[in-house]
C-alpha cells in the first residue's frame, strides 16, 4: 500500500466509528491492563494505523476522563492504547496505591513496546499522550526514546522538588520529612506502608486539599466506584525528587505540544511556560489563559483535544512520518 492509499485508508476509518477491547501486557513481570481503541473497519492486512499511548494523571486510573481523549483519537483514525498504572485500577502491581514515577516512566516504554507489536499498527507512526504526571512521564519518555514520533503533553509536571517547596516550607517541611523517616522505618520492621487521603479538606493531611482539586477528584473517583482515593505517603516522598522538565531540550528533534494552563496551581504555570521556552524545535504551544489545571479535562475538553488531535495528525499521518 502507497502512502496515499494509507492516509486516505485511515481517514475513511475515522468515519465508521471505533470497537474498544480489554488488552494486557508484561512491564518487568507485571501485567498492566487498559483498552485498545481500533477502528471497527481496521484489516490488519493492509492497513498499518498511526497509533497514541494514554495514561492518565496522579492516583488516577483510565475510566477517570482520560477515556474521553482515548475515543477522540480512536474516532479520527489512530489506534489507542490507554492503560492503568501499575498499582491502579485493573492493573498489577503491589503495594497498591504507590505511584513511583520512574517505575510509570519505564511503564509507558512498554507500552510503546506492546503498541508496537499489534497487526495493524505502524510502529514508525507512534506518539505519547500524558496529562499532569503522566505528562512529565511523556516527556521523559519522548527525550530518551526515539520510537516515539510525536508527543502531546497537558498541564504536565515540570518539577516536583520546586512544586514540593512551595506547598511545604520551614515547619511544615520538616514534619513531612520527620513522616518519611518514620514510614521507612516502619516498613523496615515489616509494617504495611503508611496511607494518606489524596484530596481532603485542609487539616485531614489529604495531598490536595483546594477546592477545585477536591471537587475534580470526588467526580473523577466516581467513575471508577471500586477504587479508593488513596495514595502511599511514599508516593509523596517520590515526587518531591521527580523534576522531568530536566529533558525537555532533549525531546527535539521529536514534535512536542505542550497545552498550558494560565490559572494552574498543581502545575504552576510559570515553571511550565519556563520549561516550554526551554524546549526546541519543533514545538508549539496552546496557552489558555484562564483555565485551572484541572479545567483541561471539563471546560476546555473541545479545545485542547482538537489542538492534540490536528498535532497528532499532523506528525503522523501527513509528511515522512506517514510512509506506510
């Protein structure tokens, strides 16, 4: 099949809607589970699909609005991959409820690695999509593994050591780290891992405790009724080291969108538009001014997932990308 007769192949799918079905595969030993979006006219035998890896944000799983972009995609054409953490949702993992981003970051090479294995899927047209955590995740991801073709990152974090400071200093900090201190010895002497609320209301010791955060996570947690809106306070210690802003340079030559958030706090924008100006060629920015971090998933769902899906579209169906 020619170039053309591949595009023109995949836009005719965009048109005749999408099938979604329960996929697994090995991270390392551990069975991570999600959903593979495919066109329901998709032949393996002549057509190779432009494909997109998902996942979702901090102590979320795939049910948790994310699917919404995954079936966006999927209906324009690309097959989707949006998976569960590992230690989330339907997916592997112990102890549950712990988030250590290096181990995502690692994950979401798998799925690459799975994405790229189906019939059907070119495995030189694949982009990365992560939003907030997962976001950093796709960045790190995209700088240090030239498989991935584009990449799409929204209110993505940039730097928890300097997101950490300014949520905990002086006093404050050090009660934290006198908790860390303690959680690992406990667990020394074999004791299960400490547990915190991941949204409460100021004094519960909950990790997000404004508002928008609490009402976001209430919705979101009501989607999937069988999870527990519950993190390790490791996952909290992990954080404060990650800082994947430190590889933006290094994702060029790979296309980057970064979608920003002008009211974001959980994300603060200034270290974001930092580590955008940072990055190289080719890039592009979508800045919406008044949203809130988590108004990308609600309000402004329309805007940035047309923005996302015209990038995609344009790194991986148009141009070289698109060779079939």
């Amino acid at each position: 099949m020619t170039k053309q007769e591949n595009m023109s192949a995949t836009r005719l799918m965009a048109k005749a809607g999408t099938n979604k079905q329960n996929v697994e595969f090995d991270a390392d030993g551990v069975l991570l589970r999600g959903w593979l979006y495919r066109s329901v006219l998709a032949n393996d035998a002549v057509q190779r699909m432009p494909a997109i890896v998902m996942s979702g944000g901090y102590g979320t799983t795939k049910e948790m609005f994310v699917d919404a972009y995954a079936s966006y995609f999927a209906e324009a054409g690309f097959a989707v991959l949006l998976y569960d953490h590992r230690n989330f949702g339907d997916s592997q993992g112990e102890p549950r409820h712990e988030i250590n981003p290096w181990q995502q970051v690692e994950d979401m090479r798998h799925a690459v690695t799975y994405l790229a294995s189906l019939p059907g899927v070119d495995a030189h047209r694949i982009g990365v999509w992560g939003s907030s955590y997962s976001g950093g995740h796709a960045m790190v991801v995209a700088a240090t593994d030239r498989r991935v073709q584009c990449v799409v990152v929204q209110v993505p974090t940039i730097s928890g050591t300097q997101t950490a400071f300014r949520r905990a200093y002086g006093e404050a900090e050090s009660i934290l780290l006198d908790r860390f201190a303690e959680d690992r010895q406990q667990r020394a002497g074999g004791a299960d891992p400490a547990m915190i609320p991941l949204m409460g209301a100021p004094g519960t010791g909950a990790l997000y405790q404004s508002q928008d955060a609490q009402a976001w996570y209430r919705n979101a947690y009501r989607l999937a009724p069988a999870e527990q809106p519950l993190i390790t306070l490791r996952s909290v210690e992990f954080a404060r080291a990650y800082n994947p802003g430190d590889y933006i340079a290094y994702i060029s030559p790979t296309p980057l969108l970064m979608q920003i958030g002008g009211r974001d706090t959980v994300t603060p924008t200034d270290l974001a538009l930092r580590a955008y100006n940072a990055a190289l060629e080719p890039k592009s920015l979508q800045f919406l001014a008044q949203a809130g971090h988590f108004d990308v998933y609600t309000n402004y769902f329309e805007q940035v997932s047309a923005v996302a899906l015209n990038w995609f579209r344009q790194h991986l169906m148009d141009g070289e990308t698109a060779a079939a």
